[in-house]
C-alpha cells in the first residue's frame, strides 16, 4: 500500500486504542481483526503496531496477542515456569481462594466514588460486544475491587494472576468457553452476578461480598470445565 495509506491507518488505530483496550494491560482484537476493521493489509497494520509499539502505547507478545500500555519489566524465570504449568482450573481455584477475601476488604474500604467506579465497570461489562472486550471489561471490574481493597500486596497477587489471561493455552479455554455462554449471557447473568458483588461492597457487607465473588468464581469454573469436556 502506499505511504499514505499507511500513514491513515495509524492515525486510525492511534484514535481507536481508547475504544479498543481502554485501561493498561487490556488485549486489543487480533490482528485479521484489526486490519479488517481499519480496512488494510495485515502487513500494514504492523507496520502501524510497530509504531506504537516504539511509542509504549501498546506492546506484543508472539502467542498471545497485543496489549495496551508499555511492556511490562521481565518476571523471574521460575515464575514463568510455575504459570506456564498450571491449568485453567488451577489458575482459577487459585483467584476462588484469594478473590473473596479482596472483596471483603472492599466492602470494609469503600468510598462512595469506589462505588460509582465499581457501577461503572458493571456497565461496561454489560456493554461488551465480542469476545475481548468481554474479557478485558472482566478483567478491570475484578482488578477494581482490589483497588477499592487498597491493599497493594493483594493487588499485586491479582493482576499476577490476571496476566494469565495472556497465555495461549488460557485464551484457548476462554474462547472456548466464550462461544458456549455467548455474549448475551455474559452481558446478563454474568454482569449480573458482578452487580451482586457491588451490592454486598456498597452494603459494607464483608461475609456478603465474599460469598458472591465465591459463587461468581464457581460458576466460571464450571463453565470453563464444561468447555474442557
């Protein structure tokens, strides 16, 4: 394509990132569906990438997609090694044993804007239209509430457990469990079954919140089983 054309194109994807991957760490669509969307060549949209990438606006990984924000600094090889051999289901029995207690410590922490913040997220996940903005409106309503904890050790836990979501083989499970509850279902029980856990947050109920992060937590599990079947 020409210059120009290339040149039109990251301005396009420079524009879209707010819309695409609006918070830090949030996975951008790939790329077939990216150069569809802007109209382009795949050779030119990375062309555009590369750019950005040299601006730390967004970075890649080869094997699991493309994130927003600037690449994050190296973790020790052992823990690579220690998520690399984990399973779906043991990443999330891990987040069922952690996240109902950062859910209580919200709902003993919670400012009236946490609050409005923690709507907001709901709202956004009831907002998602496809597959990655699912996950990335689910990754933020959880990675909010241990904001709200205020507890910079527990935060630093979940978003470690978080980044699993950029592994190959958990986008694998994702996508497959995605395409069994459908984004309808997602939109509405599951967004539901967040707005429970805002309640008991707003509530000041500590035992509440727990209970309802647990039983949000089961129900992926299940569905992820179910997908593995």
């Amino acid at each position: 394509m020409a210059r120009q054309d290339r040149t039109s194109v990251l301005v396009a994807l420079r524009s879209a990132l707010d819309r695409l991957a609006p918070s830090v760490g949030d996975r951008l669509p790939d790329e077939r569906r990216l150069a569809k969307a802007l109209g382009c060549s795949r050779e030119t949209l990375r062309t555009a990438l590369t750019v950005l990438e040299s601006e730390n606006l967004i970075w890649r990984h080869v094997g699991q997609g493309t994130f927003r924000g600037a690449r994050p600094a190296a973790a020790p090889l052992r823990d690579h090694l220690a998520i690399a051999a984990s399973t779906a289901a043991e990443l999330m029995r891990a987040r069922y044993l952690i996240e109902p207690a950062i859910a209580g410590e919200a709902a003993r922490r919670a400012t009236a804007a946490d609050i409005a913040h923690l709507r907001a997220a709901v709202r956004l996940c009831r907002a998602g239209v496809d597959s990655f903005a699912c996950e990335n409106a689910d990754n933020r309503f959880h990675s909010s509430i241990a904001k709200v904890a205020g507890n910079p050790v527990l935060l630093t836990v979940l978003t470690y457990l978080s980044d699993t979501r950029r592994r190959s083989s958990w986008q694998r499970e994702w996508d497959r469990t995605y395409r069994r509850i459908g984004v309808a279902e997602f939109k509405g029980g599951h967004s539901d079954e967040h707005a429970r856990i805002v309640d008991a947050i707003e509530n000041r109920d500590e035992s509440g919140a727990g209970a309802a992060m647990r039983t949000h937590l089961l129900g992926i599990s299940r569905l992820i089983g179910r997908a593995e079947a």
